[in-house]
C-alpha cells in the first residue's frame, strides 16, 4: 500500500496507532499497515480540500474507488477501510465526531481463486511415481498414501485419522473387502466413499510392509518412522517430494489432489450430486465451483482443436 510522497500522519492518526499499539498491542507490522492506510486517507482529503473530521460517506466512497484507480486489490482496500473505520471510531469515542462516515461502506469482493488442480496424466504420472527411498515400507506406504488422496478425494485429516482396523474408538478405516473407506470428516459428519483397484492393492503393499514401521498397539493405518501415527504436515513434506520426483512443475499438496479427484470425476461423469456425496459438502454450491474447472478443461480443449477458436 505505500506510495510515494505520502504525507506525514498528523496528530490525530499518530494518537490513533498509539491506541492501537498501546491498548490494543497491535503487531507491527499491523501498525506499519494501518499508517499507511492513513496517510492514504490523508493525501486524498487533502487533494480534495477536505477535514477529516468533516469527511462524509460520499467522500469516503470517492476515496475509495481513487484507491481502485490506483491499482489496490480488494484486499488491501478492506484493511484500508478498516483503518479508517477505526480513525473515525476512535475520533467518535474521543467526541472530535458526532458520526463515522466510513460505517456501511463495504470493500469491493476479491474475487475468489478457483482451487488448482493437477491434470489427468499429472495425476497419473504422480500416483505411478516410486517413491526415492531405500526402505520398502515407506515407499509402500508413500505410494498408498497418493493413491488413497486420489483415489478417493480424502482430506489429509481424515487420512491420517485412518486407522489399521475397524473399531469402536476409530476415526476412520478401510473396509478392503468391502472396497469401502470410512472417514470421519468436517463437522464430526461420518461418510464413505468407494476405494478403486489401485488404491486397494497399494492398500495391501503399504499394509504387508506396516509392521516393520509401527509400534506394537499402534492404531494407525499409516505412521512414522517412529512407529507413531503419521501428521498431516509429514504428508505435506512426502508429497512434495514425491511432485518434485515426478517432474511436476507446480506445488503439489494434499487438498490439491482432493480437488483432481473432484474435477475429473465431474469431467467425466458430470453429476455434480454424486460428487458432492463423495466429497462430503454440506451445499453443493461449494461443490459447484468444481464446474467452473471442468469448463477451463473444456475450454483448452476447444481452444487447442476447434479451426475458429482462435480469431486472427
């Protein structure tokens, strides 16, 4: 938000961030950002003639679409907003104002960034990539964990959760039998979800090699080299490497292959109910924003085949 030649904060801004860092022990950085917000406030008051304490929302709302034309994001905006908002309510406590001509004015919505998602034969080329290591069962259980993140749309959190066996007291299991997960998800809510070919023999690879790395009575389906239950930020960090192994360019993480399981199950069946089944959303329309990734698919694909996609 800085910009050059910005004014000095004059003395009711500087009592302002005072407040704030005395009273409310605002981060520095927090009051870095906030004091250039205000002198944000201050230059264009001053570039219009007007007192702070006389601004009203018209004004406010002029200063605010300046701030567009400068090229501030909805976010910075927001926090711009919200500096001033807190001038004017502090000034309204001290009783320099008598009303806040910031109240109800809202920042422009950031528009909100589709998830990425791998293609299919990044999907693929990850889920067949051997895992680098030398011991055997983690490079079962590696390879069991993509297949299980792909193969059925988990969160990393009802993936670790996953216990070895069925029981009163677990979370979560597979059901290999049954070619069925059972995971416990956001809001305590129990779903289950079909586990492909693939996925349950890297399930029996990863589950013939769990021994030489769990601890006796350990309950987790997939754990450490110490034997313990595996953290999600440990998946995180084998997943990068086994991206990074794999050629891929971009940062891969665990949720980023929950929405490749989402966008190319929608790709292909195009039942947007029985995805947001499997997903476990409480609305579809969080589910929705999957269609908006199958047509980008689309969409490439008409740019790159059809004879009039691309106009001269």
């Amino acid at each position: 938000m800085t910009q050059p030649a910005l004014p000095p904060l004059d003395e009711g801004a500087l009592r302002f961030l005072q407040h704030l860092r005395v009273e409310r022990r605002l981060a520095a950085r927090t009051l870095a950002i906030y004091g250039d917000a205000l002198r944000w406030l201050q230059q264009l008051a001053a570039a219009d003639g007007v007192a702070l304490a006389l601004a009203q929302t018209h004004h406010v709302r002029g200063w605010t679409a300046r701030l567009r034309e400068r090229g501030l994001g909805p976010r910075s905006i927001a926090i711009a907003l919200a500096a001033w908002r807190g001038l004017y309510r502090h000034w309204g406590r001290e009783q320099l104002i008598t009303h806040n001509p910031v109240d109800g004015l809202r920042a422009p919505k950031a528009p909100k960034p589709l998830p990425k998602a791998l293609n299919v034969d990044q999907a693929v080329a990850l889920a067949q990539q051997v895992p680098a290591s030398d011991n055997p069962a983690l490079r079962a259980r590696d390879h069991c964990i993509v297949e299980l993140l792909y193969g059925c749309g988990l969160r990393v959190g009802e993936l670790v959760g996953l216990d070895a066996a069925a029981s009163a007291l677990a979370a979560g299991w597979v059901d290999a039998p049954d070619a069925t997960a059972h995971v416990l998800g956001k809001g305590a809510k129990r779903r289950s979800v079909p586990v492909g070919g693939p996925a349950l023999a890297a399930l029996a690879a990863w589950q013939a090699e769990r021994a030489a790395l769990a601890r006796p009575g350990e309950p987790a389906l997939f754990v450490s080299q110490r034997g313990t239950r595996l953290s999600a930020s440990q998946v995180r960090s084998r997943l990068q490497l086994l991206a990074r192994d794999a050629g891929l360019a971009t940062g891969v993480h665990p949720h980023m292959l929950r929405h490749s399981y989402a966008s190319h199950l929608l790709q292909s069946s195009g039942d947007l109910r029985a995805v947001q089944e499997l997903l476990g959303h409480a609305s579809i329309t969080t589910t929705q924003v999957y269609t908006k990734l199958d047509f980008q698919h689309l969409a490439k694909i008409y740019d790159a085949a059809h004879p009039r996609a691309r106009r001269k």
